[in-house]
C-alpha cells in the first residue's frame, strides 16, 4: 500500500542510537544536502605568513574564526632551515583555543588529528613534553628531516577561536621558513579523516628555475580537489620578466599532461589569468603570501607546474599542496 504524505508529516528518526522527530519535508532537505561542501568557498586564511622565522622570539599567529565550522584544517609549511636542527634547537607548535579570542588555552590531545597523506614529514608527532608545561600538546620538529615538508591537522574541538603559538627552542641565527594556513566548511556533516588526504605537490624549496610537481593520482571518489600554493619572501626583484607563474595540469593516462581551461580552475587571489597561466606572481608584494585554487576538471592525475621566467639569481621558495576530501 503507498501512503502519500506531505512535507509537514512527522515522522520518527533514528540515527546512531538517538531518536528525534521531525518532518517529511526536513528530512527530504536533510538528504539532499551534501554530505560534505566545499573548503574553498570559505576561502584560505593565512594565520602565519610564510616567513624566516630567526632568533630566539617565540611567534603568536593570527587567530581564526571557527564559526558555523563543521571541519576546520590549519597547514603548517616548514622549509629548509639555515640553522643545525636537533633536540636543542627546535620548534614546538601548540594548537590552542579560545571563547573569547583574548584568552587561549593550548588543545588537549583528543581535540586534532594530524593527518596522514602522501609525501609528508616523517617524525612530525604529537608530544606531551613540550617547552610550555608537561602535558601540553604540541607538534615538535627537532631534526632536518622533519623539514621541508606541509603538516595538515583538522581541529575537533568546540571553542570558535583558534591560533598557532610557535615556540622557538634554542637559538636560529640563519632561520627557517614557515608558514601557516586555516581552512573551514560551513555546511555539511562532516568528512571522515580517512577521505581527507594530503599530498605534498610542490616540497617546499628555494627555487631558481622551472619546477614540475609530483602527480596526484586519483582513483577513489572524491569531493574537492584543492591546490595550496605557498610563496616565500622574494629573494629577487619581481616584475612583469621576473616572475613566477603557476599552471594547473591535468591528465587522462598519467602519462600527457594538459593545462586545465579557465572554466576548470579557481583561484582565491586577484592575479588569476584568463589565458596562458593560472596564477602569476610578478611583484614582492605578492611574495610571502598563500593562494588557493580549486581543480574542476575531470582528469585523473593533476600537478602543479612552477615556471620562473627571467633570471632569479638568489631563488624564491614556493610550494604547493594538494588536499583531495
């Protein structure tokens, strides 16, 4: 027998162990709705532009507003370091949060995750020793092959502001780069951590010719495919010669890569190009800067092409990683 009903009917629901009631109409909207949206549309927000870090100063970044968030991300850029890194001369950083965005409290283990991807830093873990206090959280790299390499974490707590408190252990007389990014969705129900996967494109490097991304490789559903673009502090002086243009490629057989059209790409910066590039660097104070762009192709292999035009006689570093949910 077929019952008709109408969107005000209630109906009883029951999901993970919990019965509410509702309407045929909410529901409807409830199933509807993606499962998950997009990072992008809420754009990037830098916490910490990417910078030589020197001294023996520790650094603050900027907070971040966690409001309607449904997921939030922050990625951490490390480069090279002109300095011996080593359990003396380190870096600690410590997530914390705030109701009020005056007063912080470093996250309790249980509220992030550090994700796991392709090509990430190995050694980069969790640690409840740190320099703050005991049983602190932190992230801790002391040794160079922790460096030169993105960290992404998705925090899970429940405070709307958050920060990064980046404690300099020891002293850094040449310094290392670093940098910082927030990403959140604002709809949704959330991604499981297993679907986000981080893919180091462009390992961050000082960089004075043409540099061609590894490949990312998709082969499971997914629902965004992001680029975060990092550039450090110029080394050169930029113009219309000098500069740095990224492209977007895409592929069909892993083998020939074609630069995606204008309408497959997005970008979260006022140099997107129409024609030619996808993002174009030419003036210092686009330097030291992050961008965002967004695939839209259908390709099943995409990289990043770096291609420095001119003479960059001291190098730029610049970096790009992919983030597929």
């Amino acid at each position: 027998m077929t019952v008709a009903l109408s969107p005000s009917t209630p109906v009883l629901v029951q999901l993970e162990n919990c019965i509410d009631t509702t309407t045929v109409g909410e529901l409807d909207a409830f199933l509807n709705q993606s499962i998950t949206n997009s990072f992008y549309d809420n754009g990037a927000t830098t916490l910490f532009a990417p910078q030589i870090v020197q001294g023996t100063s520790d650094r603050i970044s900027s907070s971040f507003d966690c409001v309607n968030s449904k997921e939030t991300l922050i990625v951490i850029m490390l480069g090279a370091s002109g300095d011996t890194i080593n359990t003396t001369n380190k870096f600690e950083f410590y997530i914390q949060e705030s109701d009020d965005n005056a007063n912080f409290s470093n996250i309790v283990s249980t509220d992030f995750d550090l994700i796991q991807g392709s090509n990430i830093g190995p050694g980069f873990t969790k640690v409840t020793d740190g320099s703050i206090g005991n049983g602190h959280i932190a992230l801790r790299t002391d040794a160079s092959s922790e460096l030169s390499a993105f960290y992404t974490l998705r925090y899970k707590g429940r405070k709307r502001y958050i920060r990064v408190y980046i404690d300099v252990g020891g002293t850094h007389t040449n310094g290392t780069l670093q940098g910082i990014v927030a990403l959140k969705r604002t709809t949704g129900y959330g991604t499981p951590v297993a679907r986000i996967r981080p893919i180091t494109a462009l390992t961050p490097a000082l960089r004075t010719a043409d540099a061609s991304s590894s490949a990312a490789f998709i082969t499971f559903p997914y629902d965004e495919l992001l680029a975060v673009l990092a550039v450090g502090p110029a080394g050169d002086t930029f113009s219309a010669t000098v500069r740095i243009d990224f492209s977007a490629l895409q592929s069909f057989d892993q083998s020939t890569f074609n630069q995606v059209d204008f309408n497959n790409v997005d970008c979260a910066s006022s140099q997107f190009l129409t024609a030619g590039t996808q993002l174009r660097v030419d003036d210092n104070s686009e330097t030291g800067k992050f961008y965002l762009m967004r695939y839209r192709g259908n390709g099943n292999s995409f990289r990043i092409l770096a291609d420095m035009s001119g003479t960059h006689s001291n190098g730029t570093v610049n970096a790009a990683l992919f983030l597929i949910t």
